[in-house]
C-alpha cells in the first residue's frame, strides 16, 4: 500500500571555514528517497555552529514511521548521522481511489454530488 511520508531532519556540527554548511546534503538525501521526492534544505551558521533543516516529502511504501528511520540508519552516511540531532517523520497511509490517484485512508471525496457513506 502506498504511503504520503513528511521527512524533518535537523542537521548541527561546529563551524568550519569549508563554505556553505553540509554542502552535500542535497545529493545524500536524493541518493536516499525516491527521485520523485520533494527535498528542501535551510542553511545557516550562529554560534559557532553550522545548522541545516531539510524537509523531504513524497509517496512510498512505507507504512510507519520506523520504516522511515530503519531506512535512514541503514543508508545514511555515518558522518550525516553523527551530526543528525533531530528529526521529525509523518507516514500517512492511503488507499486506492481509482488507477491515477490516492487518497487519504478514511477521507471522503465528492464528485459534484453528496458523498455516500462507504
């Protein structure tokens, strides 16, 4: 069954004079979810401290939240994960609504007409 899956994760190491913090994040994340995955990533440097927020959101085949972090540990680099100091992981399962689309488990859709209880 398909899943809609919101991925935070919060990224702090010293700072460095390398330039931009986590430089690299981008490719690590799309290396690690789908190529359909919407990936966002916020930078910033305070405090003697290099700070990164990325957001990933897409469809999987995941079903809980675990899944997501099994998935993580496994296959992020060990260097990401050490500087991984929090995370935040939504799975929202869905059910099949018709060849083209999904929709949220529980959720009635109206076609122009009152939705009839299912």
């Amino acid at each position: 069954m398909a899943s809609e899956y919101f991925v935070d994760l919060c990224f702090i190491k010293p700072h460095t004079d390398a330039g931009a913090p986590f430089p690299e994040l981008e490719a690590q994340l799309g290396a690690l979810f789908s190529s359909q995955a919407a990936i966002t990533v916020e930078r910033k440097q305070d405090d003697g401290l290099e700070i990164a927020v990325a957001q990933v959101s897409g469809l999987s085949a995941w079903t809980t939240e675990q899944d997501v972090i099994s998935h993580l540990e496994k296959h992020m680099p060990l260097d990401s994960l050490d500087w991984l100091n929090g995370y935040r992981i939504q799975v929202i399962l869905k059910e099949d609504a018709g060849p083209c689309r999904l929709k949220r488990r529980g959720e009635k859709h109206e076609l122009g007409i009152a939705a009839a209880n299912v």
